[in-house]
C-alpha cells in the first residue's frame, strides 16, 4: 500500500533537501515547491495529503498560501503544518487561525517534524469528529447528552466550558488558538476575548482535577490537549 504524498514547500534547497530525504526515508511519495504560487498549483492538482509549508516565501507569502488553500473547495481538506522561525508568534496565531493544523519552528529536528507529520496524517484519516463519545486519558465525553466523566464521577460543566473541551479533545495534540477556540464554541455562550477565553480555560483546569493538566497553554499561541 502506498504512503500518503507530501507536498513540501520552501526556497531554501538544503531545507527542501533535507525534509525530502527524511520524509522518502519513511516511504512517503514527496513533492517540492520553491515558491508561492507553485505551492497553490500543485496542491489543486496533485491533491497531496500534506503540506509543509514555510511562511518567509518569495512573492506570494505562506499565510497567503495557507489562506488560498484554505478557501479552495478543492483544497481546505489538506492539513498544513507551518515552518516558521523562532520568535515569530504572530504569524503562527495568523496561520493558525487561517486553517493550518501544526507549526515547527526553526531550526528543528527532522524526528520531532516527523512525528508532527504522522500526528497530523493520522489525524486526517480519523472520523472521530463525527463521533458520540470522546475518550482521552481517564476523561469520557458524551457529545449528545452533554455529559463529563473523569475516572466515571460525573463533572458539571457551562456551555462553554464544554464547547472548548471538545474542541480540544477532538484534535489531541493539536494546537488551537484562542480564536479557533471562540469560533468552535459560537452558538452557546459567546466568548469575545482572549482574556475570556483564558478564564474558561482556568475553570475547566479547575473542575476536570489531574485531567486538567493535560490542557496544555501554548506560549502566545493557544492551547492544546496532550496527547
């Protein structure tokens, strides 16, 4: 059976270079992109199952890339992990909130974007969004019933309280901004602010005890559900 294709774009060759060869190394089919426009092309024809995608492109930029992926019929379904470099905050929240689904920061380590890329994939393959239960740790949630359990004791939760746990839940190891986390709640209690959303967080922590521990804060990010 073969292995999923990944698109990899960047104008660095050594980069392309070395992300190639890891990823060929693991049996997936690889596709290069040195720029923008040549990334949007090849991801509506070729229809790979992951993009990575570097940010600092030449022209069209890579959240523009990411935006343009996104809003395609044809595309919005391929996932996205980011490559950014260290201190650039603000365009992984932007990335982040345009669709992609992970960020690697510069310089990294081929084994830790390898393990993104199979966490992502795995993901993509998953249906349990559709799912009426969601099991994690020693958390059960019961999606139609509105229903919590840590270790089978019953935890009350508000809306929107339950709103961001099963936004989390549903993409472990994900990392959501506060934004994605505001538009995955719209519709029960209307969360407006970050700061709002980071109160909701602390009582979530507080009432669901150890379990809690595994809502991860993700510095000048958001937050994510350890895997």
């Amino acid at each position: 059976m073969p292995k999923e294709r990944i698109l990899i774009v960047d104008d660095e060759e050594d980069i392309l270079e070395l992300l190639s060869v890891n990823l060929k190394r693991e049996g997936y089919e690889v596709l290069r992109a040195e720029n923008g426009e040549d990334a949007v092309s090849m991801a509506s024809t070729e229809k790979p199952d992951l993009v990575i995608l570097d940010l600092m492109l030449p022209g069209v930029d890579g959240l523009t890339v990411c935006k343009m992926i996104k809003g395609s019929s044809l595309t919005k379904h391929i996932p996205i992990i980011m490559l950014t470099a260290k201190g650039q905050e603000v365009d992984i929240v932007k990335g982040l909130e345009q669709g992609a689904d992970d960020y690697v920061t510069k310089p990294f380590s081929p084994k830790i974007l390898l393990a993104r890329v199979r966490t992502v994939l795995r993901r993509k393959t998953e249906k349990e969004p559709a799912a009426k239960t969601i099991k994690r740790k020693d958390l059960v949630i019961d999606t139609e019933r509105y229903q919590v359990f840590v270790k089978g004791t019953a935890v009350e939760l508000t809306h929107t309280e339950f709103g961001i746990l099963i936004a989390l839940t549903r993409r472990p190891g994900m990392v959501l901004s506060r934004y994605q986390i505001v538009d995955a709640i719209h519709g029960t209690e209307h969360v407006v602010s970050d700061r709002a959303v980071d109160v909701q967080i602390v009582a979530l922590r507080r009432k669901l005890g150890k379990v809690g521990d595994y809502i991860e804060t993700v510095r000048g990010v958001g937050y994510r559900f350890k895997e």
